[in-house]
C-alpha cells in the first residue's frame, strides 16, 4: 500500500497527541496516512502492552487512517543501531511515503529524542540503493518533526480548529494512559491527571493564537520552505 504520508511515533498515542488534528485534515483532505509506533509503550506506568494495541486501534479507527503498524522496538531502550535502522527503512520502503512525520530532535523523554534521530538516518538510508532488503528503494521527499512537550519555536502551524474535537476524541481512546473524571485503581500519573488534560487544549490554542486560528499543530523542518506566491500566502 502506497502511502501519501507515513507518521513514525515512539509510543502509541504520541501520534494523536501531538498531531492528530492533522493527521485527521490530511485524510480529510484525501491523503492516505498511516501510523508507525516504534514500541508497544509496555513501560507504561498505567495499562499494558495489550491494552494499548487495543486502544491503538480504536484511535486509528476515529481517526480514520489507512494503516498502523508497530516496530516493536523494546519500550524505553529506541537504540540508534544498525538493527533498528534496517527495521525502519523497512517500513519507509514498504509504504513508499512522500512525508514522513517524526518525533522532534529535544525533548524531555529520551525515547522521542532517540526517535527522532532513528527515523531521520532512516529516510536518508532509505534512499541508498546499496542498503539491501527485498524492497524498491525509497526516500521521502520531506521529514516533518512535531514538537513534543518542549515549547521551541515552529516552522510553521497547522490550522486543526475543524478537527480539534476528533483529536480529543482519539486521544480519549487511550483510557488507561488519560485523564477520563471515572475512579481508577492505576497509579497517578503525569498525563492521567486533569492538569494534563486541560494542557492539550491550551497547547492548541496557544500554537492556534500564534497562527490567527483558533487551535493550531506547531511543527519544524529543517529545509527552507520556497514560496512561489507570497500575496496568497501571507495576505
């Protein structure tokens, strides 16, 4: 399957967190897209292996994308190696996106860091003919990175006011992992409490307000962005 946009995450529901009112304009729009997550997220304090495959799944119904997949790289442990690489390339290759969308290069997790780096020496290994596998060579054309927690100033945001509300939807999907208002016998955590909750809004409105819209996606590249009408873009 020909994907017109592949989103590589470290941890299932890092995708819906950080870009999912894109990823559901995109479909919107008619692009095929489709969700990598690099680990199971197992080390989890709340929930388990099982449980977020599950709601993995319900979130990318919501969503509506084409395809997900997980690399099963060991939660906690994204090592740059060799090994991990080729397991990356693999899925470049076999869905032959044209954007890859990736974890931003600092943040506090080191998983996201180390995602980061992994994917981007993927997609540029991915385009080398001398890297076998049993695959039609591939490199994107672009690699889109979203921020994560860390407030660094974007290359541009994504105007999401029309899917703010099946964002929330997906994330809410992840019950274990997120606030919900019902009692629970898991361990409190960072993003299980109501705090965190209200910080997704206000995230969004913060990268919104910044771009003139209502709820906004902040996202950096590292190529210079060419502009061949400047009135309709800026006017």
């Amino acid at each position: 399957m020909k994907l017109d946009v592949l989103v590589f995450a470290a941890h299932p529901d890092d995708a819906e967190l950080f870009c999912g009112g894109s990823i559901a304009k995109m479909i919107n729009q008619g692009y095929r897209v489709g969700i990598v997550d690099l680990t199971q997220g197992e080390l989890g304090s709340r929930g388990s292996a099982s449980v977020r495959k599950q709601e993995a799944g319900e979130a990318a119904k919501i969503l509506g994308i084409n395809v997900r997949e997980n690399a099963l790289i060991p939660d906690g442990n994204i090592e740059l190696t060799p090994e991990n690489r080729l397991r990356v390339i693999r899925f470049i290759r076999k869905f032959q996106p044209e954007i890859v969308f990736a974890p931003y290069r600092e943040d506090r997790h080191p998983d996201h860091v180390h995602a980061s780096q992994l994917i981007s020496e993927a997609c540029f290994c991915s385009g080398l003919v001398k890297i076998k596998t049993d695959q039609k060579v591939h490199r994107p054309k672009q690699i889109i990175y979203y921020l994560n927690h860390d407030l660094t100033s974007p290359s541009f945001v994504a105007d999401i006011s029309d899917f703010f509300g099946l964002k929330l939807k997906a994330i809410k999907a992840y019950q274990s992992q997120f606030y919900s208002g019902k009692k629970s016998d898991e361990p409190e955590t960072f993003i299980s409490s109501k705090s965190f909750w209200d910080f997704i809004e206000t995230r969004a409105r913060f990268y919104g307000n910044l771009a003139g819209v209502r709820y906004g996606e902040p996202f950096f590249i590292t190529s210079v962005i060419k502009i061949d009408n400047i009135f309709k873009i800026f006017a």
